[in-house]
C-alpha cells in the first residue's frame, strides 16, 4: 500500500503497538486478524498521507517527473517483473491501490473489505475494476 519496503515495516510496528495499546477495545477476540488489520490500514493512509504532503513541500513537481521511473521504460519485458508492478501501481491513486492490494495481494472478499474500510462494495468493486484497467494500460503500454 505504501510502495516501499520501509515506510511498509515502520506502518507495521505502529500499527502492533496501537494494537498493543487498545488490546482492551477489541471486542471480539475470534474478529482479532480483522481488528487488527483495520488498525494496520489506517496506519498505512495516515503514513501514506504524511508522506504526500512531506513531499508536496519538499518537492518541486518538476523534480518528481523528472526521476520517477516509467513503468514504459524498455529495461524489460515486465512479464512477472517487479519493479514494473510496483511502478505501475504507484501510478494508481490511493483508493484504488488500497482496494486492488486487499483483493489481490490479501485475496479478501469485497465484503470483508468493506467492513474494514467502511466503503460500500458497489464502490470497492468499481476502484478494482479501475484499478484492474488502469494497470493493464500501464502494462500494454510498457508492451507496445
């Protein structure tokens, strides 16, 4: 959800020791993997969130162009290539990201991101089918 490996580790730890924390306030221990990973994916918008705007400012737009890299880049095929999935998916807004990676990367079913997200599942269902088309632009585009 994050795009990198680090601001991913350090949305984790917090979110274990808000866990911690509230341990108290989950009321359903058998609902605990839910509870817990509501906490975890708030952490994960609220570090996505600060970053944006860290590097709002920090920034220049100009500057950001200029060094992301392009998932059209011709430095592979992209078939099974990382890098490129993770470029690609960084292109997508947040919502959208957000909504793919539970259906595909945690393989939930729309209801079960429904009741951590608090978004309806029509809308669910529409960011991963945009998301799903936006990424296989991204990628036919990278294939020519």
């Amino acid at each position: 959800m994050l795009g990198n490996r680090e601001d991913a580790e350090e949305a984790l730890q917090d979110a274990f020791v808000r866990a911690y924390r509230s341990l108290a306030q989950c009321a359903n221990p058998d609902r605990f993997d839910s509870w817990f990973f509501r906490i975890l994916a708030n952490r994960c918008r609220t570090k996505g969130t600060r970053r944006g705007r860290y590097q709002a400012t920090f920034v220049s737009n100009d500057a950001a162009i200029a060094t992301a890299p392009d998932p059209r880049s011709e430095a592979s095929d992209g078939r099974g290539d990382p890098d490129l999935i993770i470029r690609a998916l960084s292109q997508l807004d947040d919502a959208s990201r957000e909504a793919f990676l539970l259906k595909y990367g945690e393989g939930m079913t729309y209801e079960a991101m429904a009741a951590l997200t608090g978004v309806g599942v029509s809308a669910l269902k529409m960011r991963v089918k945009r998301a799903c088309e936006r990424l296989r632009g991204l990628m036919e585009d990278h294939h020519g």
